[in-house]
C-alpha cells in the first residue's frame, strides 16, 4: 500500500522567512503528487499537483514544489511566507496500485507564521 | 459556483446513538469522496461514489458505517451506533471526472462522549 510520511508535524517561522515543509511517499510505479492546504474552520484547498512533466511545480500564493523521484520526495518550498500563511498543509498521492480515485494523505504540517 | 456543503458543521453524541452527516457536491460532479481525520492523524479516504453507486468502498471502517448517495446528489454517511473511536473530522469531495482536482467540503467534527 502506498504511504505518504511528512516528518514535520509542526514548523514554526518568522515571517518573511523561507520555508520547506517535507514529504516523502512509498510508490514503486508512477504517482500523481499533491498539497492542500487548510486554513483555520476551512476545507482543505488545492495548492499545487505533480501529474507529469516538469518536475518543479508552482502553485497558488507563491508556492511551488519539486518531484523528486530517485529521493521519492515532493517538498513544498516558499521563499518568504507570510503570516496569513499560518494553516495545515497536507501532501498527499494517487495512482499507483490503490488507483487514482483515492487520495492517500500524509499527518500534515502545521506552518505557524509569527511576526 | 456553490462549493462542496457538508452538514452539520458540529455534532456531539453520546456512544450508542446514531449520527447522519450530509455532503452536498459541487452541482454536475458525479464523483463524490467520503474521507476522515481521527484524532489529528492522517486523513483517511471511506469510499467512493460515482453518482449513485458505490465505486469503492474499501475505506469503511466497519458495518456501523453507511454512505447513501440516493438519486446521485447529495450523500449522507450515517454511523449507527457511535463508538467513542468514531470520533473526528469527517470530509466530503467532489469532482466531475476522476483525474480532476477533487474538492473539499469544510467537514463536519463529530464527538463521540
């Protein structure tokens, strides 16, 4: 069964800051590669997706990640967060042999921004 | 475009009772997802309907659970009866094709006492 393992379960930064939140998935055959996000009393939103092609992908509100298959990772990067950032970020993957119907997520990472 | 509407937003039910969650999907999505997060773990996919039917539901803890997706609109998931370990923050998404982005409703939290 495919797992999906971020490592950090809280990042605590200073605005302004560069940011990385890890992810790291268990799949021997291709995968389509995501991070949501919620925000406080929100559903979770789509940030940025891997499905092929380029293996830096960029996202909504300045964020992007980057593929990485020999390292089986997909690391969410931004270069100055801020504040309003502060929220729960999931990786997550389909594909694979559970199919691409299902969405297989991580523990989650709770980014707190502070000034 | 109304988003994905889960309700109630918050239930509280003592062990033993039963409890109906509802999803409202995004109108004209006919892939409609039930998953759940217990207890600040991992967000775990239920099933899967593809309008009215059950495409997948390999997720569903045990036969305390039943999703409905009557008329391939709206869905209820009922738990009869509540377990303590039911408790959690159920969510609901949608898409109108199967490799689209699936969308989230804002879940409902359910605690189980």
């Amino acid at each position: 069964a495919q797992s999906v393992t971020q490592l950090d379960s809280q990042v605590p930064v200073f605005e302004e800051a560069p940011v990385e939140l890890r992810c790291n998935y268990s799949s021997s055959v291709s995968v389509y590669l995501f991070w949501y996000v919620q925000y406080p009393n929100q559903g979770l939103q789509l940030l940025l997706k891997y499905l092929s092609g380029s293996t830096l992908v960029k996202g909504i509100n300045g964020f992007e990640a980057e593929f990485n298959k020999s390292q089986t990772s997909f690391h969410l990067r931004k270069p100055s967060v801020h504040i309003s950032d502060t929220a729960e970020y999931f990786c997550a993957v389909s594909g694979g042999n559970t199919g691409f119907q299902k969405l297989v997520f991580g523990t989650g990472t709770r980014l707190l921004v502070s000034p | 475009e109304a988003g994905v509407t889960q309700f109630p937003s918050h239930s509280v039910i003592e062990k033993g009772q039963t409890v109906t969650l509802r999803c409202d999907p995004i109108s004209g999505h006919d892939n409609l997802y039930w998953y759940r997060r217990v207890m600040g773990k991992e967000i775990k996919f239920l099933l899967h309907f593809v309008k009215e039917s059950k495409q997948d539901e390999s997720g569903m803890p045990n036969n305390r659970f039943l999703a409905e997706r009557t008329g391939g609109t709206y869905s209820t998931l009922k738990v009869q009866p509540a377990e303590l370990e039911d408790s959690g923050v159920y969510f609901c998404a949608s898409n109108r094709r199967l490799l689209d982005e699936q969308y989230f409703g804002p879940g409902t939290r359910l605690t189980v006492t």
